[in-house]
C-alpha cells in the first residue's frame, strides 16, 4: 500500500483569484471522489473557499484534509495547503486581497515544483491586474514560471484533442510584434514545439504548421516582408534540422479551412492570430499548457469569469481537462526518458530536432 502510494503521481491546484470562478470550479471537479484515487492531489487555496462550495453542493462524501507541506500529502483526499486571507474575499469583486492570494497559491505551489513536492501543477485562473498590485511587473503564468525556472522562453500553447496552437508571443502589444518576431525566435520556437510534442504528448513524427504574421501571408511581399525575411528562412532552417514544418499560412484561411487538421500542432505568430482560431474551434476543451520547461504546468483555457463567480454556474470541464492532460504529461515524460536512456549516438542536427532543452 504504501508503494502504491508513492507511485502515484503528486498534481498541485491552485485556486487563481479566489474572486472568480476557481474553488467553485476545484470543488465540482472532485464532487466525483473516484478521482482522488487517480493521483495525489494537493490545493493551493483558503479552506473556507472550498468547505463553502462544499456545503453548497451538499458533498459531504467528500474528504478534505488540510496539510502544511506536501509530504503529507496522501491519495483518497483532497489535501488543502491553507492560503490565510487578510480580510474578506467576495466572489465577483476582484480586489488587492484577491489578488494577493492568487500571488501566494503561485508562490507556494512553485517552491513545491522546484523541491519535487509536486510533479505538476493546474493552476486556476487570474487576474493579472490584481495580482501586479501585489507584485510589480506581472505578467502572466507564462512568463512566471519561465523567470523562475530560468528557462529560454518558454511557449504558451493551446491544447484540445483536435488542435494544439503554440504561441511565438504571447501577452505582448500588437504593435511591438513585428520587432519582436525575429527569425531566431520563430525557429527556436519550432523546436520547442517540435520536442513538447514528442516528450509530452507522444508524437514521434511530429507535422508542424506555421502561420504568417500579415494578412493573407504578406502576399509575396505586397501586404509585409516578415514572410520572407523571417519566417520561411526559420521554416528552412528547422526543416534543415530535421524537423517537418510547413507554411507560412495565412491565418483566416488556414483555420477557416480544416487546413490545420492535417497537423499536429500550429505555431501562431501573436496571441490572438492564434487563440482566435483555437478558441472558435476548441472553446469548452481548450488547456492552456506552458511548453518548454522542464516542469508541467497546466491551465484550463478561460478567465476568472467574475461576472458569474458566486453563481454556481462555472463549468468544470476545462479545469478536468488541464488536470488529466498533466497527468498524461507526467507518464509521458517518464516514458519518454525510460526509452531514452543510453540511447545510440545520433547526430548534432537530429539532436537540434528533437529542441533546445
């Protein structure tokens, strides 16, 4: 019993902005209680937010037990670390309070990434306003986990079962894309790409489709020349490496289209080239995955949705999505450096295939 115990895999939750929809959506999530036999889970989140949706939902089958570390931590329940507010929380009304507690359900769950408490984390959504009141600069999970984890820009990537998209930029302004979107990061993006599919979800040929920055895909250089001068060189230079990438594309046809189910993934240029299509194609699935660091993180694919926090009206579904896809994240990784392990020597350019680490 005790093996079996410590085989299984440890996921963290952290609520988000406990204003929005976040615990209600955690607590819906485990009214099915057969889940706690799946993995070891552990809530970032004030306890009076969770035994609250609890009593609401009248689940009193379900166990709840609060911890003060990880190790605690035992399969069967919902093991709560206990985020102490300062003050009142109301759903809907998204405030510094708020804020601040989504900050601290981040912090804690990403000392217990770094110390191996944890495997993975599904974090819940937040506001990104509220949380920079309580830390200057904020800017998203993203680009959180990617400071500190010291990674080389880590890809915001959207998943479904029938379509992923992968971001070159994210949460940037329209007008600083172009500047930004330089034939390194194009390529260095396909490669990331290119290995997440391959570590995390199994792929072992793996078909990429790269959009183009302007309408209509430049237009052979009448609407823009990034096409021409960044992107197809980085689509050269990626396929040069080995991998199989294919466009640019022009965004409004490609998903327009069913184009994009002839690929395994899809590399947009900007957030809402990208996440438009996605979102048109895979809303009530979409999980927000952040490729390229040598940790799991996963999020459902909406906002803290206040306009119906307190409501009782949250859907679930995303939030189970991004809870099995990390899961599956987690088995693929440990199947992926099982059968790698004391490989047979191959070359720098199939190497420069499979992504930088």
């Amino acid at each position: 019993m005790e093996k079996e115990q410590k085989s299984k895999i440890k996921i963290g939750i952290t609520c988000g902005d406990p204003a929005g929809i976040g615990p209600e959506t955690i607590v819906k999530l485990f009214a099915d209680t057969r889940l706690l036999q799946e993995a070891t889970f552990i809530v970032y989140c004030p306890k009076e937010s969770i035994n609250a949706w609890k009593k609401r939902f009248t689940l009193d089958e379900l166990p709840i037990q609060e911890i003060t570390t990880s190790s605690s931590a035992i399969t069967g329940k919902l093991n709560i670390i206990n985020l102490k507010t300062n003050g009142e929380i109301k759903e809907g009304v998204p405030s510094q309070e708020s804020g601040r507690i989504a900050l601290l359900a981040l912090e804690k769950s990403a000392e217990d990434l770094k110390s191996k408490g944890i495997e993975a984390v599904v974090t819940a959504p937040v506001s990104k306003q509220h949380v920079a009141l309580n830390k200057e600069g904020f800017k998203g999970h993203t680009d959180y986990y990617n400071d500190l984890f010291q990674q080389e820009g880590a890809l915001m990537v959207l998943c479904s079962d029938r379509l992923k998209v992968a971001l070159a930029t994210s949460h940037i302004a329209l007008k600083d894309v172009p500047e930004i979107t330089t034939k390194e990061l194009v390529f260095t993006s396909i490669l990331k790409l290119n290995s997440m599919l391959i570590k995390d979800f199994g792929v072992v040929k793996p078909k990429i489709a790269v959009l183009g920055l302007n309408p209509h895909a430049g237009e052979s250089g009448n609407l823009g020349m990034e096409e021409i001068e960044v992107i197809s060189p980085a689509i050269s230079q990626a396929k040069n490496a080995g991998v199989l990438t294919f466009g640019p594309y022009a965004s409004d046809g490609f998903f327009g289209s069913t184009q994009w189910a002839n690929f395994d993934a899809v590399l947009a240029m900007y957030h809402d080239q990208g996440l438009t299509g996605f979102k048109a194609i895979s809303f009530d699935q979409g999980v927000n995955f952040t490729g390229g660091l040598t940790v799991v993180r996963t999020s459902p694919g909406h906002g803290t949705a206040f306009e119906i926090a307190g409501k009782g009206e949250a859907s679930e579904s995303s939030l189970r999505n991004a809870v099995f896809m990390a899961m599956d994240f987690v088995k693929n990784r440990r199947n992926h450096l099982q059968i790698s392990s004391n490989p047979l020597p191959y070359s720098k350019q199939q190497k420069e295939s499979e992504g930088a680490q």
